[in-house]
C-alpha cells in the first residue's frame, strides 16, 4: 500500500492555525488601540497640570495659604443666571466683613466628575467686593475651585469644593470644607 506524497488531510488543517494566530494577534492590536484612545481621551481621568513643579513648590504654597489666613480675607461663591448661560460671582470680604475692591482675580475650577476640563473664567471687577466672570452651561455636581486674588502686595489664595445646582437652576448649594 502507498502513502499519498501531499500528506492527505492534515496538511489541510495545520494551514488553519497559523491564520487562527495571526487573527488573535490583530484582535489584541484592536483592543489595545481601542483601550489607549479611550484612556487619553477621557476628560474624567486627568493629572495634575505641572504637579511635579508644584511638588518641589510646595513649601512655598504651604507659606501662601498660612499669608491668606493671617490676611482674614474671605470669599463667597455663587452661581447667577446670564442671558448666554451662568456667571461665577466672587465676593472677596476683610476680616470686618467689608467688600474687597481693586483686586485682580483668578479662578481657576473644574467638575469632580470632569477634571480634564478645566475652566478659567476672567474675573471683572462688579464693586461691592464682587467679581464676576461668564461661564457656559454648568453641570451641577461638586466642582473645585482655586482662587487667587491680588490687591497690593497682598495675595489671598483658597482652594475649595463648591456645589454648584443643575444648570437652570438658579443659585448655589455651598458646601463648606477646610482649606
């Protein structure tokens, strides 16, 4: 009896497998791929802009918030209704609960939910100790915001979780944490 030379059928099946490899090895390449654009894309997964300057910095943030209390500055946050979408307004108050006017303030806040997306909204003097700047639609949540604000050669500086209320809601639910 002879042996057929072109191996008869399992010739035919090994030429499945490597062609079974290489469509794992492309379906991996999908995943990962899917899984990278997904991981740098999120504005919800986010690190911390110059974190590492802010770390060998932070003696010098530490003597800038312990300035700030010794100035007895205090701010209050709230959101108001514009024709465009919401305003952020700052009421800077001294120690003797007087407005704080002819500062130059910066805010800079983002959503808990949302920490990639971070908003810097110009702040305009109002008078009064009142500082107002234009915001889009404003998603209600937990937000943190870090306020500086300049008048002199004084500098008050806060960082604070605020509670805003869902867009179209007028107003402010305030939640009070340390500094």
């Amino acid at each position: 009896m002879s042996t057929p030379v072109d191996g008869g059928v399992g010739a035919k099946s090994g030429g499945i497998w490597p062609g079974a490899i290489f469509a794992l090895l492309g379906v991996n390449v999908v995943v990962v791929a899917v899984t990278v654009y997904f991981a740098v894309t999120d504005p919800s997964a986010s690190i911390e802009p110059n974190y590492y300057e802010k770390a060998v910095r932070w003696d010098e943030s530490a003597a800038r918030r312990a300035s700030s209390g010794r100035l007895g500055w205090g701010v209050h946050l709230e959101l108001g209704p514009t024709a465009q979408g919401r305003e952020l307004l700052a009421t800077l108050r001294d120690a003797d609960g007087m407005g704080i006017d002819g500062a130059r303030v910066e805010v800079e806040m983002f959503h808990h939910a949302r920490a990639g997306d971070r908003w810097t909204p110009r702040l305009e003097p109002r008078g009064e100790g009142v500082y107002a700047g234009r915001l889009g639609p404003v998603r209600g949540g937990t937000w943190r915001l870090r306020l500086m604000a300049r008048r002199g050669a004084d500098v008050f500086v806060t960082e604070l979780d605020q509670a805003f209320q869902e867009v179209g809601v007028p107003g402010v639910v305030p939640r009070e944490n340390g500094r």
